[in-house]
C-alpha cells in the first residue's frame, strides 16, 4: 500500500528535522546548488541528489540496526557512484518521482481520489519520466529548480525548527497553513527556473565529457 503520508511536506520536515545539524545543512547547501546552478552542473547536481536521498534512506535503516552513520554514508557513495555513469536514467527517474508527487498531491485535495492513489502514482511517474527522458535540459532545469525550492525551504523550516523549539511552532506552521509554504516553494522553483534560463540559456552543461 502506497503510504500517502510520505508525500506530505509535514512528514518530510519532521524527517529532516530528525537528522543532525550537520546533515540538515548539507541538504540546504545542495538545495541552494540545485536551484541556481542546476543546469550547469546538472550530473554534478543529480549524483548530489542521489547521494542525498540514498543517505537519507541509509540513515532510516542504520537507526534500526544502530549505525546511522555507517549505512548512510555507504548506501550515499553506492548510489552516487551509480548515478554518474546512468545519467539518463537517473534524470528520468527523478523526474518521474516529480510527477508522481505532484499527482498524488490531487489526493490531498480531493480525498475521494483516495482509491486511485496508486493508480495516479503511476500515472506521474511514467508521464514524467518519459517526459524526462525525451526532453532532458528542461526536465533538468524544472527538476534542480523544484528540488532546491523543496530542499531549501525545508531545511531551513528544520533548522528554525531545531533552535526556536517552543517559541515558534514550525510545525503548525507546515500542517495548518501548507498552502502557503506549497506557494513559497513554487514561487522558488519559478524563481530558480528562470534565473537558469536566463543566466545559462546558451552555455553548455557540465558533463562527465567536460573533462575529456
């Protein structure tokens, strides 16, 4: 059964919340990356992200067995090691996880789609990475952009999260008034889409050919 609850921004800041200072920083450093430069160092920033949320799940499996460190670290350099060679496939199945997001977010809205969840899961997911697949630098740019929006917003809801502790309730915040921080996040993504368009419209990405 798909668990909708892991497409909820709530579940991701209480997530990121959890994690050391240190690694909350990392994932606001490469939010910041993916959403200016994203497509100028788009293999750079889709081994990035794979490494992220490799860590990410390494970490939730450590946690059971009590060596978070050692599972996150490993499970980040296997799957960013993989990402830089399936270039292709990677951007395609990241995108796909986009359009899979977004269309489940329909439950959220109408909860009678409840039923259709995996169904609409589904449907995004293969629109969007056939999608990514057939038209990359702008599935890259519309990636990195919404990744670093997401990214950066979260973690410094997280950050303020950690260090406000009762005198702002961030997570109320998010629960009560996730429209709005949904609007932040696409009026970052729109911001990050047209400075890369803009700004690196006509220069060449940076690929693993670069150095060649």
């Amino acid at each position: 059964m798909l668990q909708t609850n892991k497409f909820q921004l709530l579940y991701w800041l209480d997530s990121i919340s959890r994690l050391p200072l240190a690694l909350v920083l990392l994932i606001l450093g490469c939010g910041v990356l993916f959403l200016v430069y994203g497509k100028m160092i788009f293999q750079i920033a889709i081994v990035l992200n794979a490494a992220v949320m490799a860590g990410y799940i390494g970490w939730s499996i450590g946690l059971q067995t009590g060596r978070p460190y050692l599972w996150a670290i490993g499970f980040a350099i296997v799957f960013g090691i993989l990402a830089w060679p399936m270039l292709h496939i990677a951007v395609a199945f990241f995108v796909g996880m986009v359009g899979m997001t977004l269309l489940v977010q329909l439950v959220f809205i109408w909860p009678k789609l409840s039923e259709l969840t995996p169904i609409l899961a589904a449907i995004g997911f293969i629109v969007f990475a056939i999608l990514g697949w057939k038209l990359l630098i702008p599935a890259v740019i519309l990636f990195t952009s919404l990744e670093g929006a997401t990214m950066t917003t979260l973690a410094t809801l997280a950050i303020v999260n950690q260090f406000a502790g009762s005198n702002i309730n961030i997570r109320w915040l998010v629960f009560g008034k996730s429209a709005i921080i949904t609007l932040i996040i696409f009026a970052l993504t729109a911001v990050g889409i047209i400075y890369q368009m803009k700004s690196f419209g006509d220069k060449p990405p940076i690929t693993a050919s670069s150095n060649k």
